[in-house]
C-alpha cells in the first residue's frame, strides 16, 4: 500500500479540518429543517472552531517569523495575501445582500464591510488587527511564557467579567461586539507562547479529553441562562477553556497519519489546506442552495432526518466550497482563495 509523506503538522490539519466543518455547520444550519438539539447542543460545542483558527494563525506566524528572522516583511505578506480575498467577497456579498433604495453611506461601512457583511468577513477583520499589533503581542507574550499559569487564570477571568458584568452590554461596546481585537487577545498570546515553548513541555493532554471538553459550552448556555451572552457566543469561559484544551490536546500528542489512511489523510489535507476558501465560499454556497435544500427536504419524514440534515448539508456545501476553489485556481485566481 501506498505510503503518503506528509510535511505539515498531521495534529494541526486535523484540527483545521474539524474547525472548517464547525464553522460551515454553524452557518448553514438555518438552511434546512433542524431539532433544537441541533440548534442548542450541537452548533454551540463547535464554538471553539474561529478560537482555534485564531491560535493556529498566532502560532504558525510565529514559526515563520522565528525561522526567517523577518518580522516585517512576513507581516506585510500575510497582510496582503488576506486583503485580496477580504476585498473579493466582501464585494461579491456587498452586491448579494445590498437594498439599494435604503442604502446610505454609513451603512456601506457599518454593515456591510465591519465584519457584518457576511458570515466570517470579522475574521478577516480581527487578523487584520492583529497583524498591526503582533509585535506588540510577540514582546508581551516574551515576558508571559514563564507564567503561563497566571496567563491561563487572569484570561479565564477575564472571560467571566466580559460575560458576566454589564460591561459587554453597554450600547456602544455590544454594537462592536466581539469584532475588536481584545476580545481574542489571550487566543493570540497563547499561539505565540506555544510556538516557543512547544506543547509537550506544557502539559499532554488526552485527546478524548480534548474532544469531549467543548460539550460544556451548551451546558454553560443552558445553565447560566443564554440572554446573558446573546451579543456573542465567543466570550464565554467555556468557550475558551475547551479551545485551549482542545488545541493543546492535538498538538501535544503530535498524531501522525500513515499510509494505510490513505484516504482519510486525504480528506483531511484537501479541508486544512483549503481552510480559508471554505471559509470566504460557504456563504455564497449555502445562500444559492438553500432554496433547493429546503424544497427538496419537504418530503422528508425520516428517524432523525432534523438531526442528520444539516450534516449533510454542511458535507454537500463543503464539497461545492472545494469544487469552485478548484475552478479559481485553474483560472489562476489562487489568489481570492488561499492566504
């Protein structure tokens, strides 16, 4: 049997590929019929998926800018390579979703290009602010590495404050919403600490702890009553303790894929290195479709069909994300979809 040679981080793509899948679910989940289960239980475990782009994003820009001593340079590259992208498809959902008689000239800025504009245009908004501070982060995160316990507890308190205190709730700050860079602060200082130190001297976490851990977001929300955090779902405690196990779980265990997953490594590899296409495309696939996804699941009837249904309609949106990414790279537009 065929053995495939792998280069990049099997633990990190494996992540990268769980995270795409979560984000696709959570957006297309009100295309088609659902249970509450779906809605209350599944989507919110899959919280942890932008917090674990975010951490990977810190930590491979670390690698890079430690490996190449060019800090500058590899800021303005990775500025530019997401700028082209966040331009496209902010403009494609610009002229998807624009109501031209009400439209005025704020509303170009405040709702269509301050990470409103589309499901996923605020990541695009939250690295594009980090790359102007990481050198700030990248000293701060020096001095942080020998305390990473005190790091670990001053962040999950300052989760609870956001979440907890009228602070978040304030008519100013919640229309900014989680969309301003302090919010994702603690996800950034870890990815560097760690591209650093490397997880094994950390802590090695078992992966089904890893994996098991983000079930306590839904049970947060259920417990804690979900009207405190209806401005964001991102700034709970829960969320970022089961990100950071999460992604320390896979990382510190340091998985490999051999050969005789042939095409699982595939799989996987297709969805991490096409992560950022996925992201940018789902929108479009999932707003072209949903007509056809609903009509054609009028008939359906089936044992647990309002459970299985939105899987199936994120694996179906996935597979079209990848066909079109595969057509703008033959048309030599590589660019709109890889950073």
């Amino acid at each position: 049997m065929q053995v495939i040679k792998i280069n990049r981080s099997a633990s990190a793509d494996i992540l990268k590929a769980i995270s795409i899948f979560g984000v696709v679910y959570i957006h297309s989940i009100f295309s088609v019929p659902f249970s509450d289960i779906s809605l209350n239980w599944i989507s919110p475990i899959f919280r942890f998926c932008v917090p674990i782009f975010i951490m990977l994003w810190a930590f491979f820009a670390e690698k890079s800018i430690s490996k190449h001593n060019g800090e500058k340079g590899y800021l303005a590259i990775r500025f530019y390579n997401l700028l082209v992208p966040f331009i496209f498809w902010s403009t494609i959902y610009f002229f998807l979703k624009v109501e031209w008689k009400s439209l005025t000239f704020t509303q170009i800025f405040t709702k269509h290009w301050s990470g409103y504009g589309w499901s996923g245009q605020y990541y695009f908004l939250l690295l594009f602010q980090f790359i102007a501070i990481f050198s700030l982060l990248r000293r701060l995160a020096l001095y942080l590495t020998k305390h990473i316990i005190l790091l670990t507890i001053s962040s999950v308190l300052f989760y609870f404050v956001v979440t907890y205190s009228p602070i978040f709730l304030i008519n100013s700050v919640a229309k900014i919403g989680d969309r301003l860079f302090i919010y994702w602060i603690p996800y950034v200082l870890f990815g560097i600490i760690w591209a650093r130190t490397g997880y094994n001297k950390i802590v090695k976490l078992p992966i089904i702890l890893g994996m098991t851990l983000p079930v306590i977001i839904p049970l947060e929300i259920y417990i804690f009553h979900p009207a405190v955090i209806k401005f964001s779902p991102y700034v709970i405690p829960s969320v970022f303790i089961s990100s950071i196990a999460l992604l320390l779980a896979f990382m510190s265990n340091d998985l490999k894929m051999h050969g005789r997953y042939t095409i699982f490594t595939r799989a996987v590899s297709l969805l991490a290195k096409n992560t950022l296409g996925i992201f940018c495309i789902n929108p479009l696939i999932i707003k072209l479709f949903r007509p056809l996804f609903l009509s054609a699941s009028i008939n359906l009837n089936f044992f647990g069909y309002s459970l299985l249904l939105p899987i199936a309609f994120t694996i179906i949106t996935i597979v079209l994300c990848i066909f079109l990414i595969f057509i703008l790279k033959k048309l030599k537009l590589g660019m709109l979809v890889l950073s």
